[in-house]
C-alpha cells in the first residue's frame, strides 16, 4: 500500500517513527532525522525584502523538491502540478502548504496519510489555515484514504477536544506531552 507521512514543525514531530516515505515542507528538513520530498510553497522573497530559501542547502539535500514557483537553482526541481490538481478537484482552497501537500498525496494515489507536526494549535494556524487541512483531509478520507493523526494534534477535533454534547475534560498530557 502507497504510504506517506507528512511533517511539520508542530510539537507532535517529534512522535514521527520516520517508517515510511516522509514529505516534509519549508525548514523543516532543518530538524527532522530524514526526509524523501520537500515542499516548498512560499515566494522566492519575502514579505521583508529577503530569500525565503537558502538554496545552497536544499541543493545538498539530494531529494525533490516541488514548489508552486520555479527555482531554476534547485537540481531537483519539481513543478506542483497546481492546474491538474485544481482541475481534479474542483477547487482552489489551499490555505497552506499541508493542503498543497495533501492534494498531492490524493492525486497521486497514495491509500494512506499520516501526519506528524502538523498541530494547527496556534491562533494563527487554527484560525487562517486549519480549515483548508480539514478540508483536505475530508476529501482524502471520502476517497477511502486511510488517515491517521498524532494527539497534540487539533486537526479534525472539536475544539473542546470533545463532540459537541459529550461531557468536557482535558488531558493536558494530551495536548501538550511537553
């Protein structure tokens, strides 16, 4: 069975058993003990005037990398298939780079996902990006993607970690194992 595990920089990386292919996006190859893929969705420069990507280093790296954007200094580039996606599914609701890396996944047939450190537990992730996450993830599982999460994780949890009309509790073990 085609397998992925997807990476972040969320808490929950360091759970990440790094036994199957590993997908990881942006800094991420800067901490994690392997990856196969590196996904890179942010602009040449950014919003300050300076290089998002020190391409010395990714071209050390060895592996593909895939972007929105074209990187003529990257040996191993490969171009996001942005408009077969799009087309495949309908829809542009990448708020992300974990959608962008989900959508790829789907598209290329892989029958189950895992994601590590990618909580979406910050005011900002959880409230600009985690919807487009769940999204993806919902459109992954009604493929019959097999989908597995880490605790820590608030992707596709209630927000009390609890179904609405279940009685409240916390395991702040759970939460943040740290």
């Amino acid at each position: 069975m085609k397998e992925v595990i997807i990476l972040g920089m969320g808490a929950t990386l360091m759970k990440c058993p790094f036994d199957d292919e590993v997908w990881a996006m942006n800094q991420t190859y800067k901490v994690a003990k392997r990856i196969d893929k590196l996904f890179i969705v942010d602009p040449r420069i950014n919003f300050i005037g300076g290089e998002n990507h020190n391409f010395d280093e990714l071209n050390k790296l060895g592996i593909p990398i895939v972007s929105l954007h074209h990187f003529p200094e990257i040996k191993n580039f490969e171009h996001y298939p942005y408009d077969e996606i799009v087309e495949e599914f309908g829809t542009e609701f990448f708020t992300n780079t974990v959608c962008y890396m989900l959508a790829y996944a789907i598209y290329n047939g892989y029958k189950k996902i895992r994601m590590y450190g990618i909580d979406m537990a910050t005011q900002m992730e959880y409230i600009l990006e985690r919807g487009g996450v769940e999204f993806w993830v919902g459109v992954a599982i009604g493929r019959g993607i097999k989908f597995e999460n880490t605790k820590g994780s608030m992707v596709c949890k209630p927000v009390m970690n609890v179904p609405y009309g279940h009685k409240y509790s916390v395991n702040m073990k759970e939460v943040d194992p740290f």
